[in-house]
C-alpha cells in the first residue's frame, strides 16, 4: 500500500473535489469522525465543513492546516469497506490525527480502489500537531497495515518508480536524451490520450515537446516525429531527436495505435463527468486563469493553455492525474472549447456556463461566519524539494504540477495582459 499526504490551505476545497467523487458515484463517504451528522445520512462539502470550523478558527500560525491523505493498496488487493474504514482509523491514529475530526472517502473511478481522508492537522487549541518524521513514519505504517489486513506489500521499486520515470527534463544537466526516453518509453502505461495535441500538452509538463517531420524516402510519402526538450519557460532548449532513438513505442504508429485504443476506452470513462464538474465548478468560482488553474491544479488537474502570437487562446487541454486521462477542452465538452476560455480571460466575454454559484456551495454561511472562502487550496503544492514533491500529488505521478517546474501563475498572467497592453498601443 502506497500512502499520499497532501498539505493545503483550503479545507473547502478539498471536500467539494472528494463530493463530486460522490455526486458523480465514483465514490462514497466510508466513515466520519466528530463529524457533525446530517438527518438524511448525505453530506454536502458546506455541511461537512462546519464540524472543522472550531479548530480552523482556533487555528494560531498554520498556513497549511488542511489534510489530504490517500490510501492506496495494491490494484490486485480486495479491500472491504470495514476493512477500509479499519485501516483508515489506524492510519490516523498512529500517524497522531485519530482524535482530530476527519472524513474517509472512497474512490471507484480507477483501476485501483482506494480511499482518501480529508482532515485538518491542527487541534482544538489551535496548535500544529507534530509532523516530524512524517514520510518515514508514514511508510513503516504502511508496511504494518499491509501485514495485518494482508495486502500485497508495495516494493520498493514500485514506490520510487514513478518518481524517476516521470521526472521532468532539465537540460542543463546534461544526458538529454536519456531523460526523455525514461519520459516516453513509459508514459503510454499510466496516461490515456487521444491526440497528438493532447501528449504534447502532457510532455509539455515535463519540458518536452514533439514535431511531425514529412519527407521523401525512395520516391514514398514519410513521416516521422522528432522529440525535443524545452527549458521552464516552454521555449526550446536543445536540439530534437529522432523518435526511433526512443523505441518503436515512440514513434507515429505506436501512438497512433494508442490514440485508437484510448479513444475506446475514454468513450464512457467515469472520470470524464467528474473532470468535468471540477471545470465547471472552477469556472463558476474563479474570475480569471490564475485563480482558474490554482483550483484545477490542487484537486491534480492541470490546465495547459495554447496561445498564438498575439495571445489568442487557440487551445486548452485538461489532464487529470486523478484518472490518468488527457482531454482537450472541446472535447471534455462543448462548453468547454478554447473559443470560450479566450472569450472569458481575454476579452471580458461572459458565458451561460457562469452562473451564481449556489450559496451551498460557499463557506461562509451563518453557522462558520468565520471561515472564509479562501483561495484554491494548495494541496499539490510543489516547490523545489524533493520530499514536498514526493509527499505531493495524491494518486498522480510524482512532479508533474506546474509548481514543480516553479512556474509562476501570477507572473504568466502579468505577461499576458502586458502583450494586450502593447496590442492596443499598436493598433
């Protein structure tokens, strides 16, 4: 069993993205603690929230006093609902939290069944429950709950696999082309993508990019695809290697082949309708594309956005590490195309998707007057340090957010409106 502890500053935020897990049944609530209990048995993020609001309020100097942490056995492991609630109260308990307030989920919409605990980790008083030693003591937890419940033990190979298979390119270290293949010899096995447009947006994560390459061999039509690395701001940073240096899997044919079997299998995907109620929602509460992808992006959702030289938006694509799947706006939803997105951030274009958000949805209701409805929470917040990158992205393959890359929203948004700015000057 793998476990996943994510820090953030937004309660509210990380119950709505477990509720619409709910709503969209691809998941359910296992077990609550001190939670305050609803007369219907059902729960909104809102209700839920209420039972935290003490200790929020109480709360002294702690920025990140939210908990998002993952359980994640093995896909093989038939794990009962007691035997997930079991191990959900042992996990807290040991790791310090069993007398906080918490909330146990459970995840259907992958391969791996798993359950997520949203808590917060400061007490009544207000004060910082201890995490020292936190990722060691999570680990030796993990490798005791495997043997009492008997699930397959996770080896240390799959636990530091993902982390250096999906590490992003950095081509000042040198070996590029060792770096990219331990990127796209592997990535077909976790992600499902339908386009070349969509791998390129998940490559684009990871500092590469591809191009088709058409040529005349022997009097025959060719083509071919070229790899390239790119440097943190998306610029290129190197020069491009042939796909076959990589493999047969890195080539046209292959992807295309895996662009068919991924459009079949995204057909009726569950995790297409959550996604989507994650976009709608952060439409509906967030004013700009800075706030826009900060929200997307701590509930493992990230937001790549294509922009042509006078800075029209011409295509966005969303990948959710959640159910390993890529999909280009227009396709995840009409309302979603990039025509649409160009007309909210870029001309002040309002649309039928925003609506007023429902007062359910809001914190501030009468009963937590003094809990605000903060910023998206930064549960995948990655910095530069391995062990926060590591202990990051629950369910997602270590790294892969913006942060990790120290991609920096504001400043991206000041340059945007820069280049407007000397748009109109010109014209």
């Amino acid at each position: 069993m793998i476990a996943k502890i994510g820090r953030s500053g937004n309660l509210y935020g990380a119950l709505a993205y477990n509720q619409l897990k709910v709503k969209n049944e691809n998941g359910q609530i296992l077990l609550t603690n001190k939670i305050i209990e609803s007369a219907s048995g059902h729960y909104s993020a809102s209700q839920l929230a209420q039972s935290f609001a003490p200790y929020l309020i109480a709360n002294r100097n702690t920025d990140k006093h939210t908990l998002h942490i993952s359980l994640n056995p093995d896909p093989n492991d038939n794990v009962s609902d007691d035997k997930f609630r079991e191990m959900a109260e042992d996990y807290m308990r040991e790791m310090g939290y069993g007398e906080q307030p918490f909330v146990v989920f459970k995840h259907t919409d992958t391969s791996r069944t798993h359950i997520h605990i949203v808590s917060v980790c400061v007490d009544e008083e207000g004060k910082k429950i201890s995490d020292k030693f936190e990722k060691m003591r999570s680990m030796n937890l993990c490798r005791e709950l495997e043997r009492k419940y008997g699930l397959i033990p996770a080896t240390d190979k799959e636990r530091n696999q993902i982390d250096k298979v999906f590490r992003q390119v950095d081509y000042r270290a040198g070996d590029i082309k060792s770096q990219i293949a331990s990127v796209v010899r592997h990535l077909p096995k976790y992600y499902q993508y339908q386009t070349l447009s969509e791998y390129n947006a998940l490559l684009s994560l990871l500092n590469i990019t591809t191009e088709k390459v058409e040529g005349e061999m022997q009097g025959k039509s060719r083509q071919g695809l070229l790899y390239i690395p790119l440097n943190e701001k998306g610029e290129r940073a190197g020069h491009p290697f042939k796909a076959s240096l990589f493999g047969k899997n890195a080539g046209l044919q292959a992807l295309e082949l895996h662009f068919a079997k991924c459009k079949t299998a995204l057909k009726d995907h569950p995790g297409k309708q959550t996604l989507k109620a994650a976009v709608n929602l952060a439409m509906q509460t967030t004013s700009n594309e800075v706030s826009f992808k900060k929200q997307l992006v701590e509930q493992g959702i990230n937001v790549v956005v294509r922009r042509n030289e006078t800075g029209r938006i011409y295509g966005i694509t969303f990948i959710d590490h959640n159910s390993k799947a890529v999909w280009n706006g227009s396709r995840l939803s009409t309302d979603l195309s990039a025509n649409v997105f160009n007309n909210y951030w870029n001309d002040n274009v309002s649309s039928e998707i925003r609506e007023p958000v429902p007062i359910q949805q809001k914190m501030s209701t009468v009963n937590i007057v003094d809990l605000p409805f903060e910023e998206p929470h930064q549960l995948f917040d990655f910095l530069n340090t391995s062990e926060k990158r590591e202990d990051g992205l629950i369910e997602a393959l270590g790294g892969l957010l913006p942060e990790s890359q120290g991609e920096d929203y504001e400043e991206l948004n000041f340059a945007h409106k820069m280049k407007k700015k000397q748009k109109r000057k010109r014209s």
